[in-house]
C-alpha cells in the first residue's frame, strides 16, 4: 500500500489510443535518440513524430532508422529515409538530429496488423515537404432529397 494523496477531480483522464487513419499528415519531429539495437549489434535511430494539424493534432508516431546494422539492406533503407527526411525538411546536411527537429513535413501514415498481437498499428512509410501536401477532399453529405411535385400513386405498383 501507498499514500498517493490524489484527486482525479483535478486531473484529465487518459484515453485509449485506436490507430489513426492511413494517410498523409502534416507533422514535425519532437524528438530523437540513437539507441542500441535489442541484439546488441547496431544501433537505430528514434524519431518521434507529432502531427500538428487536424483531427489528430497531438498525436504521436515513431519511426526506427537502422543507421548502423549488420543487415546491409536494412542500413540503405535507414539511409534512404532519413535522406527522405533531410529533403522534407530541407535540412540536407545535419550535424546532429535535433537539427531535424521542429520542421514541418508530411509523413505517409500505413496501417498494419502485428504479426504478434493482432492488433493493428501504424507504421510510417513516406517523408515529404510539406509543400507537397493536399488534404484529402471530405465528402459532402447527400442533397436531401425533395419530392415536391412528384406524384405518388394512390396504390403501390404491386397491388
């Protein structure tokens, strides 16, 4: 037992986060970190994404850049990302990945199942400038229907 001394009168409530939607959102990298790989044998770097704009303003993704791996192809697909990210942010040399950070771009949001849980979550899958993006068009809601001066059989066609 612990004393917590807590009212959740005081305190907003978290919420259960359903994957977003598959699409294109305007975003910007709050956050970086090179860490270790789980085998211990490379390194990948660890972006954090939050999108700014929309329904989802707020809400954060992640992406994992296999900088340094024995997998060589896994490396070229890290490297063409984060190249994909430079160009985005038009940022084409950086020292250090806070230098990404902050910039407005727009990522390419995926929706997948996981091969573990089943559930099904979201992956990044494309970069681009911000300059690129085009919302999607909302689809306007049906013309109500009018039937003024339509005339309507006293029997039905069956009868």
């Amino acid at each position: 037992m612990a004393i917590i001394n807590f009212n959740a009168n005081d305190v907003e409530p978290s919420k259960a986060f359903d994957p977003i939607p598959a699409g294109k959102y305007i975003a910007v990298i709050t956050d970086s970190e090179m860490k270790e790989t789980r085998a211990g044998t490379g390194r990948y770097l660890q972006l954090e994404f939050e999108i700014t704009d929309g329904e989802y303003a707020g809400r954060k993704l992640w992406a994992r850049l296999n900088i340094e791996n024995q997998n060589a192809e896994a490396v070229r697909m890290a490297r063409a990302d984060l190249s994909a990210i430079c160009r985005a942010v038009n940022v084409l040399t950086p020292n250090d990945s806070a230098d990404l950070h902050n910039l407005p771009l727009v990522i390419k949001v995926h929706c997948r199942k996981d091969k573990n849980t089943g559930e099904i979550t979201n992956d990044i899958r494309g970069y681009e400038p911000k300059a690129n993006y085009r919302p999607e068009p909302k689809q306007a809601p049906a013309a109500p229907v009018s039937f003024q001066g339509v005339r309507v059989p006293s029997k039905p066609p069956w009868m």
